[in-house]
C-alpha cells in the first residue's frame, strides 16, 4: 500500500481484504466477516491438495484496506455512495475489524492500509483467486438496492419519452367487430392492432 510516494504497509503470502462497510453493518456483520476471512480454505496443503488450508493454518499475513467504493450503487453511469457509511462511524467501525482480526489471530500479522487516504494497493493476485464475500445481511440490501436503481432508470426513461405514438393510436381506436370470427364468436370485439 503506497500513500503518496511511501510504501506505508506490504503483506507476503496472504490475503488482501478491501473491506466496504454499509450504513446497515452491525457487530455482528463483523463477527461474522473477520471469522470468515480468517478460516477460508483457500490455500493448498503441503502434498499440493487445493482447497484445504486457511490464512491462518499457512501462518501467512492480511493486508486489510479500507475500501468504501464498494458500496458504491451507479445511478445510471455515476456512482452514487449512500449505502456506504460515513467516515464519522465507518473509521471507528474499521479499527474495531482490525482489533477483532488481530484478537483471533496473531497481531502481527494483520496489517492495514490508511484509513481515508488516496492509496494505490499493489496487488498480486495469485491464481487468482478472488472471493466477493459478504456478511448474511449484505446480499438482501444490496439486491433491494439494484431493484430500486433500475425502477429509478425506468421511471427517467418514461419521464424523459413521454407517451409513445403507438401507445396513444392504441387508445385512440376504436373497437372493431372482426367479420371472420363463426357464429359462436359473434359480436366478440377485438381491438385493432397497428
């Protein structure tokens, strides 16, 4: 992690966490992430089985980076960041993440980036293996939030279009008995289509 022109922190073998945290995220949201985090089967053993090993059974580090942008919900081609927490709350809550990480594994090898800063995170992602992992209540937010971001893009389309012709040559016309129809259809009205 670089802020400015100075290297401020850098893992070895590990897991590099860009962390987002919402307005609704709990204690008990962070409970449940720095246990996950931490015992993620995402390293292979030592016979080269995958999938077996965690962050902590390696003995390897985490860099964990303050990332709100991940919050972010694009309204029609601008990211707009309501959802994420403010800084106010958001600073305290992060430190109490590292705290938490640095409790149930060894305090040295947790590190992190630099709350609130310009950073540019070097990454080398090996594998990759890249993991979107969120706390039981994020997924149901974050769908009501995509849900509520395109009936918004719907209601500025029409907004924007007005009527359609189509639509008002269709309410304009009048309903027309169609001659083909036999006997025991008769007198049904169909409305003609243009």
């Amino acid at each position: 992690v670089i802020v400015g022109e100075q290297q401020i922190s850098s893992i070895g073998k590990g897991i590099c966490v860009l962390l987002g945290i919402s307005v609704e995220d709990t204690q008990k949201d962070t409970e449940y992430m720095v246990r996950k985090i931490l015992n993620l089967r995402l390293f292979d053993d030592e016979n080269g089985k995958h999938w077996c090993k965690s962050v902590m059974d390696k003995q390897y580090e985490v860099l964990c980076v303050s990332q709100f942008t991940l919050q972010c919900i694009l309204k029609g081609n601008k990211p707009d960041y309501h959802a994420a927490m403010a800084a106010e709350q958001s600073e305290p809550f992060y430190y109490d993440f590292l705290e938490r990480m640095r409790k149930i594994y060894k305090p040295e090898m947790i590190k992190d980036g630099k709350f609130g800063a310009c950073m540019q995170v070097h990454i080398q992602n090996d594998g990759p293996v890249t993991i979107e992992l969120e706390s039981p209540t994020g997924p149901a937010d974050l769908k009501q939030q995509a849900k509520l971001e395109k009936q918004q893009q719907w209601k500025e389309k029409t907004r924007n279009k007005g009527p359609s012709e189509s639509g008002k040559e269709k309410a304009a016309s009048p309903a027309e008995v169609d001659p083909s129809t036999s006997s025991e259809a008769e007198g049904t009205r169909h409305q003609k289509e243009s």
